[in-house]
C-alpha cells in the first residue's frame, strides 16, 4: 500500500522546475559509463547481490525473511526488466520496494521497467529533481511514494536497512544504503574508482560536501561498499578517495589564493584547458571557490 501521496511536492517544486530540461537527468559521460553487457548477478554478502551490466549504472537488491528490496533501476525499460528477471530468477521472495541512492537518470529512468505495485523511497531532493525531469520526459518515470529528510530505518524482518542522509554531495539528495548485519554499505555514485568523482554542481552537488559525507561514510562498520560504476571495494578505497578530495581543495585553494586561472590551476594540475561539460574535481573546486 502506497504510505504517502506525493501531490504536494508535485506542486511545490513545479514553478521552480518549470522550465528544466531532461539534461538534469543526464547519463553518465562516456568515461564513467559501462558498455552495455549482459545482467549479471553477484552475491556480495549472506543478504545482498550486486546487479552488474544492463544500460546504466550498477544496482543491487537485498533479500530478506520474506521479501526483497531492488536497490536503484538501470536507465532502460529492458535493463530493468532484466534486473526483474534476474531477481525472480535468485529467489522466489517477492520484491516489495525500490530505494533510490539518487536522482541521475543512469539511476531511475528504468524504475518503468519494474512492477508497479512496489514501493519507491529516495531521499525528498532526489524526488523533487525526478519530478522536474518527468516535466519534458517523454515516458514519465513512477515518483518516489516513501521520501525522508534524514534518515529512515527499515526493517525486513530481522534485517535492518538503515537509509542514510549526510547532505550535498555528488548531488543533493545522495542515500546510503547501509546492512550492518552484512557491513555492506551501498553508495551510488559517491564512489568512483581510478578516475575524478563526479559532482553535478546543477543538482547542488558540491566538493566539500563530498568530502564530508566520505568521512561519514568511512565512520560506518562496513568493509564492503558497492557503487554505479565500479567493483565492490574496501574502506581503503574509500579513504584514499576522501584524501584526495582533501588535497584537491587545499591545492586549487592556495592557486586561487595566489590569483592564478581557471586555465592555470588547470595546467598546473595535468588537465585539459578544451571546455567539457564534465568538468575535473579540479575545476569544481575552482568554481566553488570563485562564483
């Protein structure tokens, strides 16, 4: 059963969005996308599998006592479907809802893929920027029916699922999905392995927030952490990545202290002066630090 209705914030963020384009849902640029494979399922802990193939980003799906949560939906009706059929295929358990770690369209264009009657949870900025992109989507995507501000603890009998808030990030409305029993912790795209992170400054993602809500990440008792678009990896992944967050900022801090460009922090760097639509963690910081 539907527990909340969405029509208020269907109408309070209408104005605002009014006039946004489907590029806020964008896919992943081709550098962080995966190439279309197969679907695959991999178990990763006594209760949780990683989803790996399909158009779009990596996704997941937890198994409890006697039902089972998807976690995040692909980008295709197909993709989906093959997610559903892959699920059906690892149990017999019914699945039952649908937690959404954000709003990127690798993430949740697929959610027309899945069974209706199942129940969508996001974080309520993930929700606001879903609604804005079904404004000039040609096939609307079902809206998250269970949204929080905070936190939310969900329980699957014995299993609790703790979905987690730690602010602005890779966008405003990033969730982690946390398992303590299995210490798996399921982060979307706050993670990504051997390349920049990704940061939609346009969805109030931010820099800073993402090196703070790393550290968060980090404090969890989970040795396991699984992403979009990378391998399952251990908290020194995770660490390294906080690190070089760090020294990112610090560095392209004392740049603009000294005056210096957007064109010579990037040289300074070993980036790229060509414009991109995806711009470097460098060039995040950059703009953070001077607009």
């Amino acid at each position: 059963m539907r527990k909340q209705h969405i029509f208020w914030l269907v109408f309070s963020v209408m104005f605002i969005y009014a006039f946004s384009a489907f590029a806020q849902q964008p896919a992943q640029p081709p550098q962080y996308r995966q190439e279309a494979a197969s679907v695959t399922v991999h178990q990763i802990s006594p209760h949780v599998y990683e989803v790996r193939g399909g158009d779009g980003a990596n996704s997941a799906f937890i198994v409890g006592e006697n039902e089972v949560y998807a976690v995040d939906a692909k980008m295709s009706r197909q993709s989906a479907e093959d997610v559903v059929a892959a699920i059906k295929k690892t149990t017999d358990k019914p699945m039952t809802h649908i937690l959404v770690t954000h709003s990127d369209g690798d993430h949740v264009i697929g959610l027309v893929g899945f069974p209706d009657s199942l129940d969508i949870v996001a974080h309520v900025n993930s929700a606001k920027h879903m609604v804005a992109a079904n404004e000039t989507a040609e096939e609307k995507m079902p809206l998250p029916n269970e949204i929080f501000h905070n936190q939310m603890q969900m329980a699957m009998g014995d299993l609790k699922i703790d979905l987690l808030y730690f602010g602005p990030a890779h966008t405003d409305g990033d969730v982690v999905i946390y398992i303590p029993e299995d210490e798996v912790a399921i982060i979307g795209d706050l993670f990504f392995n051997d390349r920049d992170p990704l940061i939609h400054m346009h969805k109030n993602g931010n820099s800073s927030g993402l090196a703070s809500v790393l550290g968060k990440i980090i404090e969890l008792d989970a040795k396991t952490f699984l992403s979009g678009h990378a391998e399952p990896v251990s908290k020194d992944e995770i660490e390294d990545l906080h690190e070089k967050i760090i020294e990112t900022r610090k560095n392209v801090k004392a740049m603009v202290d000294g005056g210096k460009s957007l064109d010579e922090v990037k040289k300074a760097m070993g980036i790229s002066t060509e414009p991109s639509r995806w711009k470097s963690l460098a060039e995040v910081v950059y703009l953070e630090l001077t607009e």
